[in-house]
C-alpha cells in the first residue's frame, strides 16, 4: 500500500538545523519508512492524547511516527536525538 509522508513542521525545523549528511540520511529513512511502516517501530510510546506513536531509532536519532492506516499517510510526529 503506497503511504503519503506527511512531516510535523517541528520536524521539518529540526532536520534543516542539522548538518547536510544527518539530513541525507533521514530523509533517505523517513522514505524507507513510508514506503513499510510497519517494518520501522523498534518500540511504541504514547503521545499526549493518549494514542501510541511508533518509534524508530537510526543514526542517532528517535522518529516518532503515527501510521495513520485510514488515510494511508504515515505521520512523523517529532525527531529528536537518541540520547537526550
């Protein structure tokens, strides 16, 4: 099933602070993650209405995504770094 990724605007700030190479390579997963979903949750977290956000870890950084099955769009929440 083919996913629409659809990025939190706190995301998009948060990628374009970082340095060229971390870029490349998140938006190289962030694809990956849209096009299996499914294959990306390493553990779940809950947001704060409740609902249970998949994360995915990879190069130092955790990205919590929604996959919103209904709509068929993968929703990443937030990114942050791994260790903080």
């Amino acid at each position: 099933m083919k996913y629409r990724l659809l990025l939190d605007l706190e995301v998009v700030e948060f990628m374009t602070g970082l340095p060229r190479r971390d870029q490349l390579r998140l938006r190289r997963r962030l694809h990956e993650i849209r096009e299996g979903p499914d294959r990306f949750a390493d553990f779940q977290e809950p947001d704060p209405k409740g609902r249970l956000l998949d994360v995915h870890v990879c190069f130092g950084f955790a990205i919590y995504f929604w996959d919103d099955v209904a709509d068929r769009h993968v929703k990443v929440l937030r990114i942050r770094r791994a260790d903080g």
